[in-house]
C-alpha cells in the first residue's frame, strides 16, 4: 500500500467533532450489550457497545502515548463486491505526536472467519482513502491475563485530584534514588510497602512512574520516573 494520504479539512474536522458528538450515540441504543467505562483519562464515561470493547478501554486508558480516545467516532464509506457500504470503527485514538487512528475491536473467533477478512480489508481501503489508518484489535491482545489484571489495578487506583504531600514524596524519592521497588520504597520511607503500592498505581496511571506491566505488580516490582514527571 501507497503512502498515508493526509486526511482532508472535513476529515480532520469529523475526527475533532468526534470526541464531543459520536458518529453513533449508544445511549439511545436498545441493545443489551451496552458498557460504560469510566475513563481516568478522558474524566468521563465511555460507551461502549460489546463486552469486549470494555477492556481495550483499559489499555488506551493507560497508554502513556496516548493523549485521548473515544467511542463509535467517524461514519465513513468502503466499497465490496461493487457495493457501497458506510461504517462506524469501535473507537478513535489521538497520540501525542498529533496522529490519530481508528481502532475495531473483534473476538478471536470473529476475526478468524472468511468473510470477515474480505470485509476487513475493504474497510481498511475505505479508511486509507480518507486519509486514515485503521487496525484491528483482538481477544487475544486485549485480554492477556497479567497485562489486563495490571491495567484493572491501575483503573482502580487512579485519581484525578491533585497530587498530594505524600506523591511528592514518593516522586523526590524517585529523583533522588532512581529506579526502587515498592518494598525498598517502603523501607526507605519506613513504611508499609503494601501501603504503598496504591500511591504507586496511581502515579503509574498518571505516566508519572512507568514499570512493566508483563508481569504482576508486586512489592518487587521495579517503578522509575515517567514520561510526564
């Protein structure tokens, strides 16, 4: 496939048009699959329409590069079998670089079919031609066991208040220190490492500290200053 296309002036305004007013507003919807994921990021709800649109909120969430996503953005047109058809990608993404990108979101069992794949790359051609990447996402990647349970820990932690006395002193101990674990935090503070790791969680979730999330957070886990600190 050719170069990117820079999107057009109406493409570039539908995508900013998109995080206010949705191309599809679930919230009327009657179905029985409806979600509502409250975003650390985004400070508000985010509907979604399937259960596993749910989770891949979690990982845009907390993806440092990142900068804001929402549900159900766009409606754009995609020719098949000499049909024109529109569609509505599951979310769109804005990175800190300025890019956006379009996200669908499908079960394993989905994405494997024939028919999905002759469809799938129609609505990748429909989305280049307006100047758009769009991916794919699966089951797979969205539900790994220690990545998702990881970013369920940071959600649950996450606060949108102002940093308190006590981030301050976990983040001029960083300054000072350099790379620690929870539990030599806590000794070095004379505290609970368990105490801790909550603090912890939530400056993770603000790209404050960053760790690796390809295995569980623990007291052993080693924390470092982040991209935003």
């Amino acid at each position: 496939m050719s170069a990117l296309p820079y999107p057009s002036t109406a493409t570039l305004i539908a995508l900013e048009n998109a995080f206010v007013t949705p191309a599809r507003n679930l919230t009327k919807s009657r179905g029985k699959n409806i979600h509502r994921y409250v975003s650390a990021k985004m400070g508000k709800r985010v509907t979604v329409e399937s259960f596993l649109e749910c989770p891949a909120c979690y990982h845009f969430d907390f993806e440092p590069s990142i900068v804001r996503f929402c549900s159900q953005p766009i409606r754009f047109s995609y020719c098949l079998n000499g049909k024109i058809h529109t569609y509505v990608p599951d979310f769109l993404v804005q990175f800190d670089t300025g890019e956006f990108k379009l996200y669908e979101v499908k079960s394993d069992m989905e994405s494997s079919k024939e028919e999905f794949q002759c469809e799938w790359e129609a609505k990748v051609q429909g989305a280049f031609e307006s100047g758009l990447e769009l991916e794919l996402v699966t089951e797979e990647e969205i539900l790994d066991e220690v990545i998702f349970s990881n970013l369920k820990l940071l959600h649950r932690y996450a606060s949108r208040d102002n940093l308190n006395h006590f981030h301050q002193t976990l983040l001029a101990t960083f300054k000072l220190n350099g790379t620690q674990t929870a539990k030599s935090l806590g000794h070095h503070l004379g505290l609970n490492g368990r105490k801790i790791l909550p603090f912890l969680c939530d400056l993770l979730s603000r790209n404050l500290l960053q760790t690796s999330l390809e295995t569980p957070l623990s007291l052993e886990s080693e924390f470092e200053l982040g991209c935003y600190a």
